[in-house]
C-alpha cells in the first residue's frame, strides 16, 4: 500500500496532538489549575466578564414597621480582554517523510521528539506570559557593547524607558537571570517604542547580568528588550495581560481590563515593602485577600526558589513540618497555616524574582476561543508546505488570554528577600 502524506497528518492528529494536549496543561501548576471559560463570553475578538461593581443601595434596617424601605440595585459593570495569539511550529523534510515511510511508527517517532519540545516549551512561554504585565518586556539593556552585541540586565521600573512596565525591581535574590527567556533565533526589538530590529545570534547568561549578540541594531542603557513576531510586530501588545498586571500596584482611575482600579473588589492586596520575609507579612495579605472571596474558593501561594527556601526556613526556626504535601490537585507544596482549608507555597521558577503571589484559583479563569490545536491545511491535512522548499511545517496555535474577576481576592508583595 503507498504512503501517504496524510499518513503523516494523522499520526500529528491521532498521536501527538492528544499527546500535547494532555501534557501541555499539566507542564505548570497555573495552567493546570486554572479553569478554562469560567464567568467569561467571547464576542468578536474580546472576552467580557460581567461583574458586580457597588454593594446593593436597597438594604436597609427598618426604624418601625411603619418606615418606608429603600428600593436599590447592585451596580455592575464590564471586564473585557482581547484575544491574544501564542503559536509554535516545527519543519520536517520531505526527506525525512520518504525515509521513514515503510512504517507509520517510524514516521511518529521521527515527530514526537519535535512535539515533546513543542509542548515544553510552549508551556514554558505560557507561563512566563502569565506571571508577566503584557508589555512583553524580557530584560533591560544594560549598555551597549559594540554594534552587534549589549548586555542585559534584570527590568527595574524605575530606570527602563517603556511606562509600561509594572512593579519591577531589578535584581532582588538573582533567581531569575535577565536572559533567561532570551534564545538564538528570536527576534527582538530594543527601545521603546520597539523600531530597532534584530535576531539573536548568542547569549550568555548570568544571575544579574547577561550579553546579548544580534545583528546590527542599536542600544542604549536603559533600554527595553521585547520578543516580536516573525514578522517583527507586536512590541508591548501581543503578550498575554498576565498576573502581575491584574496584581499591580496600580490604583483609582487606572484600569485592569476596561474596569477602573476605584471599583469595588478591583484593587488587589499590594505591597512592596523591600525587606526579608517573614510570616507575618505572608498572613496580612492572604487575610486581607480572604475578605473578597468566596466561600470554598481554594488559594495558592507562589514564589520562586529563594523564597521558597526561605518559607522552609521559617517553619523550620517555628517547629513546624517542611515535608511537602498534595496541597493542589496533586502538585506538592509547602503547607501554609493561615489558611483556612489546605493552602500551599508552591515553588516556580517563573515567578518574578522576590515575589509573592498569593492566588484565588477561583478568581482566575483562562479566557480561549478553543482547545490548543494544529493549523490545517484542506489539501494536506496538518502539514503545510513551505514555499519553494523540500520541507513541510507542522504549527500550532492557542486563542486565548488571561483574566482575574476578583482582584482583590488576591494578593501580591515585592520585593522580598531570604
């Protein structure tokens, strides 16, 4: 019997696309966790989230059974958030295919490797997005080095030149290093408002400082680094609007998805107290975040490894237990003793560095148009043919962004250190 083309298809359709799909959320404890189109109506290209926005006016004591009643409403208002577009994609040949066409199997073993990576590291920029601002700033130039090359260092609020950017402090513990979501072949924009253009050719990394080599393209101190398209687009615009601008420090007119911060229960629990941590600041904020919830909502505490190792610390010095448990569907963390039910302190390595974050789980829903899925081709199933090569593209696409519908049932502090 010949081999065929959608022979290839269907393997990506039947084998490895349920494989990415099963594996992409469980890479991370948000992604996980976190339901999908809770509270949420797609129109056109927005998610709208209807809400409460004043208590309601028509409740009211009585002087006697003669006086009259007050008639009210709650007031209620609108979020709204755009769709945003994260996409991955792989080549294989056509030589590849032919070599391989005696077996089915062989053809799949030759294209689970590019999908296991896919699914990794597609994940891994999920994430990422999802603890960011959605400016889409990576890092901040350090100086420039030559006509090819600049360093880099960890963002800080108050010395980038993009407004943009919410509540960053430089390097607080170093456990995120500033060229750690920066890879050869990416293209980049430096400076706002992100004209300069270029594609990585090296990086190295350190805990505060990093060298970035590129084309030629100029850099300054000061400047922001983005990730564009490839088709060097979308500097500040296409990333998701994730945890740290739902949480941000930001108050009154100011706005998180159309809904100014002055409304009831849109201003999240913010500190940024630059000191080390202790357990007493890790219960105000959780308990003031605890007067906006529901009842039953489940919470989860999120930092990176410093603050982590630092929690184990404080329960070690008061006798407490450091074994981790199954506090989060399955996920293992560090028991938290203010909660009321099981509150874990998780550990991830794309929390913003000297952060806490204190989640809702409830308060958070992933906005997508649809699953994770391949593109199609009509006549060639899920591989596209690359023009004028021998090759073909295997890509997919995720319709989707994030929303809180509580803020303030959450909570965020920066600045902390072991």
């Amino acid at each position: 019997m010949a081999f065929l083309l959608a022979d290839v298809s269907n393997a990506l359709h039947n084998i490895l696309l349920p494989y990415v799909r099963d594996n992409f959320p469980s890479q991370t404890i948000v992604l996980d966790q976190v339901k999908r189109n809770s509270g949420v109506t797609f129109m056109n290209n927005k998610f709208f989230a209807p809400m409460r926005s004043t208590r309601h006016g028509g409740v009211t004591n009585l002087a006697n059974d003669a006086s009259l009643t007050i008639s009210g409403t709650a007031g209620l208002a609108q979020a709204s958030v755009s769709v945003k577009i994260l996409s991955g994609a792989f080549d294989i040949s056509k030589l590849a295919i032919d070599a391989t066409k005696s077996s089915q199997s062989a053809v799949t073993q030759a294209l689970t490797y590019q999908a296991k990576a896919l699914a990794t590291d597609f994940a891994r920029s999920a994430n990422r997005q999802i603890y960011g601002d959605g400016s889409g700033i990576v890092a901040q130039v350090g100086g420039s080095l030559s006509g090819t090359s600049f360093s880099v260092i960890p963002t800080n609020t108050s010395t980038i030149d993009d407004g943009r950017v919410l509540d960053r402090y430089g390097t607080v513990n170093g456990d995120v290093s500033p060229a750690k979501y920066l890879t050869p072949g990416m293209i980049i924009a430096v400076g706002s408002p992100g004209t300069a253009l270029g594609t990585i050719v090296s990086v190295n990394s350190g805990s505060t400082t990093g060298t970035i080599g590129v084309g030629a393209i100029a850099s300054a101190a000061n400047n922001s680094v983005y990730l564009l398209d490839g088709s060097g687009l979308g500097a500040g615009t296409m990333e998701f609007t994730g945890i740290k601008n739902a949480l941000s420090s930001t108050t009154g007119t100011n706005t998180y998805a159309g809904v100014a911060r002055s409304t009831t229960g849109w201003t999240p629990q913010f500190g940024s107290e630059s000191e080390s941590l202790t357990l007493t600041r890790m219960e105000q904020y959780y308990l003031a975040a605890r007067e906006y919830s529901q009842v039953g909502d489940k919470y989860a505490i999120f930092v990176n490894k410093t603050l982590y190792r630092k929690y184990g610390d404080i329960l070690t010095s008061m006798r407490r237990t450091v074994d981790t448990a199954d506090l989060l569907g399955g996920w293992k963390g560090l028991e938290f003793a203010a909660g009321a039910g099981e509150v874990g302190v998780f550990l991830d390595y794309d929390v913003p560095d000297g952060e806490v974050i204190i989640m809702n789980m409830d308060s958070w829903t992933i906005c997508q148009v649809s699953d994770l899925g391949w593109l199609e081709d009509p006549n060639g199933g899920s591989l596209l043919r690359l023009a004028n090569k021998i090759q073909y593209q295997a890509e997919m696409a995720w319709f989707m962004e994030m929303l809180c519908l509580a803020p303030a049932a959450n909570g965020h502090t920066v600045q902390k250190t072991a």
